[in-house]
C-alpha cells in the first residue's frame, strides 16, 4: 500500500488523528507499521472497534490488525514532533499539529494529510523516495514450502517443486500431469522427465555455462543450423506436449461435465424428492392446524366447563363446610341433651320411686288406722313391734317394707 491509499484508507477517521507516521518493520524491508496519534482516548477507542479486522480492499484478504502502543523508544530526536516553523513542501503553509492532522513518510519528510492525498507519485515530493516497499520474489515449493537451491519450475504450467532428492515433488507433478520438461531455477537448465536427461543442445563451457563461440563461417552456420534444428525441436516437443495437455485437459472436461450432470440430475431429483416431501408435510401442516383449530375449540369449551364446575364444585365446599359446622354443632348439642335427658330420667326414676314409697307409706298408715280403729292392733304392740325382712323372695319385700315403716313409725 502506499502512503496514499493509506490516507484514503484513514479518510472517514482523519479529522481525530492528530499525526500518522509510516516506519518500515527491522526484520522485514516489504513490510512497514503505522503509527497512529488520536487527538483524545474516546477517539482511539472508536477508532480500534471500526477498524480493527476489516479489509483494506474488497479485492485483497488482508485485514487491519489493531494494537495499542504503550511508548515508542527512537534514538534520535522524533521527526514527529513538528515545529511550528515547519512549513508543508506541497502546499508551503505552516503545519500546526493541533489543528490539521500531519503525515510522515519512510523518509522521515512530512506533510500536510490532505496535500500528500493529491500527489499521485508513490516518490516523496522532497527526497524521490520510494514510498511503495518492493515485492521480492521468493520461491519456493508450492507444496511443502521448500526454498533451498534445489528447485524446478514446469515449463508448460509453470508450477515450481522440490527436486526428487528433497522430497521429489516435481516428479509427482510430471506423474499427476505429464509435463515432461521442467527448468532449475538456480541454472535455467531443462530436465527431461521422460528420457531421464537434460535437453540442452548447445555447446557449453563447463566453467562458467556460457555457449562456446564458434570461429568461422562454416562453424557459424553450422552452430545456426543446429541452433535452428534445436529450435524446431524444442517447437516440436512443445506442441506435442501441448496437444497432449490438450487432450488430457479435454479429457478432465468432459469427466467433470459428466460428473457435474449427474451431480445435477441426483440434485435434481433430490430436489423433486424433497418438493414431493414438502408437499406431504405441507399436508400434514395443514392437516395438523384444522385439527389444533377445533382441539382449540374443545379445549375452550372443556375449559369453560371446567370453570363452572370448579364453581360448583367451591360452592359445594363451603356448603359441605357451613354442614359440618352445623352437624357439630347439633352433636353437640344432641350430647347436651342426651346428658339432660338422662339426669331427667334419673330424676323420674327417684321420684317414681319416692313416689311409690310415699303411696306405700300413705297406704300402711291407713291400714293401720284402720286396724287401730277396728281394735285389731294397739299402738303400743304396734311400738313394740319388729320388722323382719326376706331377701329370698320378692314377694315379701312390699309387707317387709311396711312392717319397716311401721317400726318406724
């Protein structure tokens, strides 16, 4: 990225940066850090939850990575750090950090934000210093990561490998793919898979790999004709390997357009298997909702029923509570009268018997005044008297008892 499109990138959030300063990164010369100044902490704290893991770009997968930094320790005096003398190269207008937001380059110059945003030039305005860090090409083995000398590239798809004596990837590619030629890339030599040999042709020096030069004209045109013979050779092997790849590539076509249509016809019928699915659970959706529908009903219906009898049913409990109240209440009071009932039946009992005894004693005496009176008994015979009683027979207790009265008497 260069320093203009980390401006456009920083655009939306610029007027809360007070300073940004590009430093490149010690160990890595393609890869540099920026350094960001917020204006107060709210603005830094907005600033890491908008940013931190979103894309630079919609076309690259690389995303922003967000750290706080606690202090940053330099060696020299911070060129960060603007004078207010300091005047912009592009615009010539004083740069005040406090009110416009300032930018440092790789080369240590700075500028005003919106005066670096309009040069085009990826140079600095001052020093022409590439701002942009330069790929550098790293190869390597696209399988096992490899990148030690002993690398080849095919030259038909240019896929680069391992040599047979790392972990021999190469081979597996000329095996999977049938390309036959692949090139070293320490010393541009060409290997031939299938005859097991290189394919250089031209005269060599053996110390440095340089082509011989040939003297003469007929050296010449022979070394020509032979570099032309090679030439056509190479022309002739590389067609055929084309029209192989052709028809193996072809091959791979037609496979996969089989695969790929029946693919899509079990697709197709998995997707008419599951419409006829969907049909029949949308029946029975349908079914099953008219059957909720009138559940619904009854179950309104039992629940109303279930209202009143549970009225009914409160309503026969407070009854049910108001008649044992009152069955204890005449128990009660049956008890209290059962108790009176059977002192008032003692009580008769003892009159009954008094009475009795009383009529008894009202009929002796009369028998005696009777008997006094018709000159059968004298009172001092009947003074001088005893009374015997009989406890064997009942018969003779009413005479016991008058006799007893008597003697009393």
């Amino acid at each position: 990225m260069t320093a203009r499109d980390i401006i456009h990138f920083l655009n939306p959030s610029m007027e809360h940066i007070e300073n940004t300063r590009i430093i490149r990164e010690v160990n890595h010369d393609s890869h540099y850090t920026v350094l960001l100044t917020f204006r107060n902490q709210d603005a830094s704290t907005q600033f890491y939850l908008n940013y931190d893991g979103i894309n630079f770009n919609s076309i690259e997968d690389h995303v922003c990575k967000l750290l706080y930094v606690t202090r940053i320790e330099t060696f020299s005096e911070d060129p960060s750090k603007i004078d207010e003398t300091s005047n912009c190269t592009v615009c010539l207008d004083r740069m005040y950090p406090d009110v416009e937001s300032i930018i440092t380059i790789l080369c240590n110059h700075s500028f005003h934000v919106h005066c670096l945003s309009k040069w085009s030039d990826t140079s600095c305005p001052v020093c022409r210093y590439n701002q942009t860090p330069e790929c550098q090409l790293e190869n390597k083995c696209m399988d096992c990561s490899y990148d030690g000398d002993s690398l080849w590239m095919c030259i038909i798809c240019g896929y680069v490998a391992c040599g047979r004596y790392i972990n021999g990837h190469a081979y597996d590619h000329f095996k999977q793919t049938q390309h036959t030629y692949a090139m070293q890339l320490t010393d541009n030599q060409v290997w031939d898979y299938a005859g097991d040999n290189y394919v250089h042709r031209l005269l060599a020096n053996k110390t440095d790999g340089k082509p011989v030069e040939v003297e003469g004209a007929e050296a010449f045109r022979q070394a020509e004709e032979k570099v032309e013979a090679t030439q056509m050779e190479y022309e002739y092997l590389l067609m055929q390997q084309l029209e192989s790849q052709r028809k193996y590539y072809e091959k791979l076509i037609k496979d996969n357009e089989k695969q790929c249509q029946k693919k899509v016809d079990d697709a197709s019928a998995k997707q008419e298997e599951a419409t006829n699915d969907l049909k029949k659970l949308q029946e029975k959706y349908d079914h099953a909702i008219k059957e909720k529908t009138a559940t619904d009903k009854k179950l309104k219906k039992m629940r109303a029923q279930l209202s009143k009898v549970e009225s009914s049913l409160e309503e026969e409990r407070q009854m049910n509570k108001c008649l044992t109240m009152n069955q204890e209440q005449f128990q009660a009071r049956i008890k209290e009268y059962e108790t009176r009932l059977e002192e008032k039946t003692k009580r008769i009992a003892e009159l009954e018997e008094e009475q009795r005894d009383l009529m008894m004693f009202i009929e002796a005496r009369d028998k005696i005044e009777n008997s006094i009176e018709a000159n059968e008994f004298t009172r001092s015979e009947i003074s001088e008297g005893q009374l015997l009683v009989q406890s064997s027979t009942s018969g003779a207790a009413p005479s016991a008892r008058k006799n007893n009265r008597r003697n009393r008497k």
